[in-house]
C-alpha cells in the first residue's frame, strides 16, 4: 500500500529570494493603437465592437514569427497603453513591421486595399515626422513570482503571470531534450488559451495493421491557486497528443480541428527559433461551402510573409495529412485526432512510471526557482463506505448480486410509494428488446414476466414484495428518425429547431397510450449522436425527452447495436439502473467515517445548468438544481427543490419540472423581472439596471441564501461544485474564501453558522478542462510508483485542503506497470496501443465546518469540535456505490448534475404567448 502521493504541481521557491527576469515590452501606443482602430472600423463597419481590435490572429503571428517573443498581453486590442508583447530581445522593425502589415491587410475584404497596403511602408519609414510608427521597446524587469494574498491566506499571482508564467516556463523546458528508454524527445511550444503547451516534434511513429500511426507527448502548463495556501502553483499534466492521418468524414462534417503548423522562419531568427509550432483551426465553412482556415487562425496570412515556401491548403491537408505531417519541404502540419474523425491505434493515456519520468525532469528544468509541492499522506485508512464485498467470504457473484437485486427492489418500492412502474419501450433492433426485457428481472430480484393482454400486445408484467412493474414494448418507427429541421436561413436557428421540436412532440402524442396512474418511463432505442452528425440539430433524443416529459414520463435511450457489438447486455444493464437513479431509486451507503458525524446528517447538493446558444436546444438558459438526500430515511429518499413552490418533491418530479425552464432573456433580466425557478416571495429588487449577468448572479445567490434557510432543521452537509457554480456566485473563488465564512455579493462575508448552527460546506473541484487540479501519481520513496486510493492532505494541523483518489474501476483492463508508451521496449512494442487509465484527483475544501472558532463565534463554546478530515472522508466515501464504479462527485452532486440533462428549453418566434427567445 502506498502512503504517499505525488502531486505534478510547483511553487516560487522562497530560498531562491526574487525572481525577477529582465524582458522587452512592447506597448501600441496611443497614435498605432488609433490608427489600427480606425482601419479596422472602415473594414467592419458592421462590427459590435469597432473600437476593439481582432488581435488574436495578430498575437498568434507574432508569436510564431517574431523570434524572442514569449508571451502576449492580455487587452491590448482595447488599450494601447498595456503592455501588448513580452520578449527576450527586441524584435527587429523588419520583421515586426511586415506582420503588421499583414495581419492589417487581412481584416479587409479586398486584399488590394491601398490604405492597408502602404501601412507596412509608414511602419518601416524612419522619417520622424511619419504620422504612424512602430512604438518603442522599453526595458523592464518582471517579477515571476509576484503576488499577493488574500483575506482568507490564499496566494494570488499577478494577473499577467497566468499567460506570461507558462509561456516562459515552456521555453526553458523546450531548449533541454527529454531522454527516456534510449529516446529523445525534443519539444516545440503551443501556445493555448489558458497557458502552454509542450508537444514532442517530431511525432512517435507506431506501425499497426499495415499504417503508420502518429502520436506525441504533450505537457500542459498552467497556473493557479490553492485555498489558504502560502504560494500559488504551476501545474504540468502529461497526456498523449494522436495525429490524424487517416480522416473517416466528409469535408462538411468537420466542425473544427486544430492542426498546428512547423514552419522555420522567413528571417534571421533569434534564440526562441524553431521552438514554437503555430495553431490553427481547420473546419467547414457552410457559406463558402468548402474547407477554410477558422477562428483566427494565422496560416491565411503565411503565404503573405514567406512567398518561398510551399503552405498547405486546407483541402490539399485534409486530402492528404500523412504527407503534411512527414513534412513539404520544410513546411510540416499536424491535424489533432478527435475521435470523431475515425478510429486511431494509438491509445491515450501515459502509464504512472513515464508521468513519474516527465515530472522528474521538469522539476529539474524549474530549479531554482521553482520547487516541488509537498507530497500528500494518508489521512484515513477508511477509504471505502460498507460496500458489498467483491472477493472474501462472499466470493461467489451469485451470492453479491441477490443481495445487490434485493437493495434495488427496496428502494424501488420506497420511490415508487406504493404506485405501479408503466414502462414503455420503444426498439429498432429485436436484439435490445430482448436484453432489456432480460436483464430487468435479474437487477430487481424478481422471476420471469408474464405475458398480459392480447397476442398481439408485447405486454409483459412483474409483481413482487411491493412492487408491480408492466412493460409494453413496441417498434420505435417515425420517432427514432432524425428531426427535420428547416434549412430556411432567415429565421433564427434556435426557432427553427423548436418548431422540428413541437412537431415531434405531437408524433409522440398519437403514439402513446394512456395508462393507469403509476410512475411513467420510456425507454427508445436510438442511433448514436454520430449517426446525426451530418445534418446538424437532427438528433431526436432531446426532442423526445421534451415529449414525454410533457406526458409526466421519465426518459432514457440506449443505442442502436453495431455489427460488432459484444457488449448489449452490459449496456441494458445500464440502461436500467439509470432508469433507477431517474426514479430516485438510489441512496448512498452507509459510511464509515466514525461517530464525529451526525446520525441525522443531511445531504444538499447545488447544480447550476449553464446551456448557451451552442446548447441541446441551441437556446441559452441558467437553473439553479438542488438535490437532497436523507440516509437515515430509507432507502430512495432523494428530493429536489421547487423553487416556484418553496418546498422539496421527489426527485423524478423535479426531472419533469426542470424540463419546463424557460430560456435566459436580456429583455427579462434587463428590467429586473422575476426570473425562471426563483420563488417570487420576500424577494428584492437588486440596486440600479443590471445586465444579464449581473442580474443572473443576483438571483442565483439569492435562491442559494434562501435555501440555506429552508435547512436549518437539522444538521446539513452542503457540496458545491467550484468549477459550475462559481461564475453565478464570485464568493467561491479561491481568493475569495475564508475558513467557516460564506460570502455572497459585495457584501462582507459572514460565519456561515449564520445559515444553520449545524451546517457544514464543502467545496470539490475536478481539472475541469483547464488543469485546475494537478495530475498525480503514488510513490513509496524509493523507485516504486503507481495508483492507489485515499484522502490525503498535509501533516498541518488547521488544513482544510485534501485530496480524493479513486479505485480503479473493475473493469478496466489491466495494464503491466512499467509499460512503456513513448518508448516502447522489445517486449511491448505493442504498449502504444493501450489505454492507460489514470484516476483523477478531487479536491476536496472543507470551507465551513464547527472548528473551535466557528464554535465560539455561534455561542457553542463546549462542544467537541469537528475534524476537517473527517468530513473529507466522508465526502470521498460518498463517490462509492455498490452499482458504479467510482464517481467523479459526491451521489448527490452526481444526481443534481444528471438532473440538468432534463432542462430543455425552446425558443419561439416572436409574437406567439410563449417563453421569450434570446435577443
């Protein structure tokens, strides 16, 4: 057993004293700024913003063109007095100049434009008295560990360090090689929007079923903030970066990729040269009806700049990746694999001992400046709750899986409260009607069905210790075909989709039968969502979860089978037991953390749903989703929170009702109306006219603050999720915290006792796509190292910060621990190909708990105070279920999350009594 983990994360090194580095910086200035506004206003004058400058494809060229340059500032298409670029050296007028002028050129529609034309020749002029020149390179020393700390302890860097940290960071790495197993690997810097990148270039070559596969390691390099700690961090994550080169769709489904472009240097380079690779967006463009160069991407402009050399086409790359990637002279491109391009025999995923290997010899690449975060031990040996055992004296599955059915069946007869199950089943395949109607008996303890009704009626039903479940299964036909939607360009597409919605809907109605007064759930076989890529809005599965819902039916799909498919009876498996967790058929198991929790203990969990135009129903919506759980009331007592109503229904209820949210209107919010699922009474206005967000933020808090209050009846366990709830209630950011305080608002943040004598708040947090939490591997101290489960934290006395790692699920395969993907040994050359499973880290802040002075400050004096790692623990063991492997949240978070796949919202045309669309 492991006692240690290892965190891939690293701070200002106190014993190095300042760090400061010596950097050119590089302002537009009043008259550059100007005139570039002026000019980008004449090409736009339909732009919403005129007055800022679209410098992303700018910043974008420089950085790969203009050798020295480390990083750019954040702004400076809105002020010309920030700092705009940070280099090692000055960047020569020759070369700044032509890439102005370039990137001035390219945001007019006519390239032959004669006032963009001359730019770079004003720009290169000497004269003094040229109206517009090139600004001056000022010297200036940069702190790289400047920071300030907040009210509640937590170390804050300065704000330009989050994009100027990274990119340095990533250029002192690029110029050391990295040497594993007899390999070299050399990397090139990516730039990426919240920090660096490092991608081994040349890519890895892995030869499987007569192709060449490419792949490289890639590091990604962030920084970021602890609650309460001394020193903010830099987190490194490693991953496998997959090639494609082999393109399984049609150029009109490919939404966007990123291809990043190796291209040397038109003009003498500097000491940054060769060590940055470009990056690009590669995509459809449905008005010119062919590939294009998207999103700001700077390759339009290479040819302009460097007329030698041979540039790919997006169709000639698209045609022909391999060649790109393998290089045209000395031009090379690399399309980043997503699976929705087709398969790859490259797996993703490092092993433990190359993730060991790369964090190694970054932290020798950081010193002195910057040191390791310290290690992590055990603070529990009780990682798991009373979980049914998988080996032992109960060894036999036969054994486990009664006792898992007779669990069910209880807390299905609790939900259900005495009503019968209606379930109906609409399929395509008769192979999925037969394992679903298999596999619903063995999950709930019951015999065989009988067969009821007419011959013709595939009607089955079930009866048994208080339960009474009738299935009618029926073909699928019209309902499971793609929607319709109109093509008709000159409505809103949110409108458009609706009206293909409704038209569902009443499809559905005349295929539905009414049935007696029971629980209702639908259960349609579906094709995969790949399947509706090419017509975009053409999936049907939102649309016929509004449908039912509308009817009072819960909703779950399961995909068609392929011709390969070994796994049906597995995914009817699941099928079901989400149907359960829809019915609110679940509760967590009894914990093991000890007598310092209550017995009476409730669980809240918040859940905001944050749809926008780019959402299931391409209609933006914000809802607040609370979940409560109370154990010590049997099992299946789950409920969730009206807020129309000011009162808790059961869990399947508040599915239906979610599906009812109305979209996010600026009109709304604007005026100070009263927004969707907010209880109406005893609420204030907020001060002044707020926009939408601000408003939206109001609100939210509002509804947090008054359900606060609803719960005050007994002890109560609050989880949030930083990372979703955090933009509609600012007081969860890290340099917003302080222990057993909560704040909301502008106003000063208050003991959170305040909210209930028996309350306690923990706040988790996941990577969340941005690196948030850092990678980790377990270690013994020795050469050992691996994965292991545990809460873990530091020795300190007052932490309120640990770790939560996860059990590898059962079924994944396993994996020989010194498996080698980058450098793959006579004996494994096949280990490119694996998948390497790495659990992720939770961190868990125990932010308000009854600690000696929470309990002083409510007049509690005497009581025995609460231990933070207990209510770690706790929150850990609640990741655990007999049915699941490991989740990613706390059950109850997982059930508030998985309640907002239910929140369907739906544009309508303007004049008609419905919920207003978007503006």
């Amino acid at each position: 057993m492991y006692h240690h983990i290892r965190v891939a994360a690293y701070e200002p090194d106190p014993r190095h004293g300042p760090w400061r580095e010596e950097m050119k910086v590089l302002r537009l200035g009043e008259e550059l700024h100007t005139e570039l506004t002026r000019m980008h206003a004449e090409a736009n004058k339909g732009s919403v913003r005129p007055d800022r400058l679209p410098v992303r494809r700018l910043n974008s060229l420089l950085q790969a063109m203009a050798p020295g340059v480390v990083a750019t500032g954040r702004n400076a298409g809105a002020d010309g007095s920030l700092p705009w670029l940070y280099a090692r050296e000055t960047v020569p007028s020759e070369v700044l100049a032509p890439v102005i002028g370039t990137w001035a050129a390219g945001m007019y529609r006519d390239e032959d434009d004669a006032e963009s034309a001359d730019l770079e020749e004003r720009l290169r002029s000497a004269d003094p008295t040229e109206d517009v020149q090139l600004p001056h390179w000022e010297a200036e020393p940069v702190d790289l560990a400047e920071t300030v700390t907040s009210a509640g302890g937590t170390a804050e860097p300065a704000a330009r360090l989050y994009h100027l940290l990274p990119e340095w960071i990533a250029f002192r790495l690029a110029a050391r090689v990295f040497r594993t197993g007899g390999s070299t690997l050399h990397f090139r810097v990516e730039s990426s929007g919240n920090g660096a990148r490092l991608v081994s270039w040349p890519p890895q070559r892995y030869e499987r079923r007569g192709q060449t596969w490419y792949y490289s390691a890639c590091l990604n390099i962030t920084v970021h903030t602890v609650p309460f700690a001394p020193r903010f961090r830099v987190h490194v994550s490693t991953q496998v970066r997959r090639w494609a080169t082999c393109l399984d769709v049609r150029p009109h489904q490919l939404g966007g990729t990123t291809v990043l472009l190796d291209a040397p240097l038109p003009w003498p380079g500097g000491p940054d040269r060769c060590h940055r690779l470009m990056v690009n967006t590669l995509g459809y463009d449905r008005r010119r009806k062919e590939l294009a160069w998207r999103h700001h991407s700077p390759a339009p402009l290479m040819p302009e700049l460097d007329i030698v050399r041979n540039y790919p086409e997006p169709a000639e790359l698209f045609a022909h990746p391999e060649r790109w990637i393998n290089g045209s002279g000395d031009v090379a491109a690399g399309i980043v694999y997503h699976p929705s391009v087709g398969p790859h025999e490259v797996g993703p995923g490092l092993m433990p001992r190359e993730r060991a290997e790369l964090d190694a010899w970054v932290e020798e690449g950081l010193r002195p400046m910057l040191s390791r975060a310290p290690d992590l031990t055990r603070v529990t040996r009780s990682n798991t709750p009373s979980l049914l055992p998988r080996s032992g004296a109960e060894r036999d599955p036969g054994v486990r899986e009664a006792r898992l059915a007779l669990q069910r069946r209880a807390a299905l007869a609790h939900a259900l409260r005495g009503r019968s199950l209606e379930i109906d089943v609409f399929w395509q395949s008769p192979q999925t009607r037969a394992a679903l109607l298999d596999a619903l008996p063995k999950l709930v303890g019951l015999p065989a069905g009988e067969r009821v009704g007419p011959a013709d009626d595939d009607t089955w039903r079930w009866r048994g210790e208080g339960i009474e479940i009738r299935l009618r299964a029926r073909p699928a036909g019209l309902l499971a075909d793609a929607l319709p939607v109109s093509q008709e360009r000159g409505r809103p597409r949110a409108v458009r989709l609706a009206e293909a919605i409704e038209a569902r809907c009443r499809l559905v109605v005349d295929r539905m039968v009414a049935r007696p007064d029971g629980a209702g759930v639908v259960i349609a076989e579906i094709a995969g969502k790949e399947r509706f890529a090419a017509v975009p809005d053409s999936d049907p599965k939102h649309a016929l979860r509004i449908a039912w819902a509308r009817q009072g039916r819960l909703s779950q799909f399961v995909n068609l089978p392929d011709d390969t498919d070994s796994g049906l009876e597995h995914r009817a498996r699941w099928t079901w037991l989400d149907t359960f967790r829809q019915l609110g058929a679940i509760s967590p198991p009894a914990h093991r953390v000890g007598a310092g929790i209550p017995g009476d203990l409730q669980y809240v969990a918040l859940w905001l749903v944050r749809h926008t135009r780019k959402g299931p129903t391409r209609c933006p919506v914000r809802r607040l989703v609370a979940v409560r759980v109370r154990p010590g009331d049997g099992p299946g007592a789950i409920e969730g929170w009206d807020a129309d109503r000011a009162e808790w229904v059961p869990y399947p209820k508040l599915l239906l009702l979610a599906q009812a949210a109305a979209p996010v209107s600026g009109e709304e919010t604007d005026t100070g109306g009263p927004g969707e699922g907010a209880a109406s009474q005893g609420r204030l206005r907020p001060p002044g006219r707020p926009g939408v967000e601000q408003y939206t933020q109001w609100e939210t808090e509002q509804q947090i603050r008054a359900l606060l209050f609803q719960l005050r009846d007994r002890p109560t366990l609050l989880f949030v999720d930083v990372g979703n709830l955090r933009q509609c209630w600012p007081g969860l950011r890290n340099g917003g915290l302080d222990r057993d305080m909560l704040g909301f608002g502008t106003e000063p943040a208050q003991r959170h006792t305040l909210y209930g004598d028996d309350l306690r708040v923990v706040l988790v947090r996941d990577a969340n796509a941005r690196e948030e939490v850092a990678e980790w591997y377990a270690h013994d101290g020795q050469d050992k190292v691996g994965f292991a489960e545990g809460v873990w934290g530091t020795a300190e006395a007052e932490n309120r910060v640990f770790a939560s790692t996860a059990s590898t699920p059962h079924t994944v395969v396993k994996l020989p621990k010194g498996l080698m993907k980058l450098a793959p040994t006579a004996q494994g050359r096949t280990a490119p190909g694996k998948t390497a499973w790495n659990p992720g880290q939770l961190q868990i802040t125990v932010l308000g708990c009854l600690s000696e002075k929470a309990l002083a400050d409510s007049g509690q004096e005497g009581d025995l105070p609460d231990r933070p790692a207990e209510w770690a623990t706790l929150t850990h063991q609640l990741r655990y279920h007999d049915d699941y492997p490991p989740l990613a949240r706390p059950l109850p978070l997982h059930l508030a999350r998985l309640a907002g796949q239910y929140v369907l919202p739906l544009a309508k045309a303007k004049g008609r009594d419905s919920a207003p669309s978007t503006p």
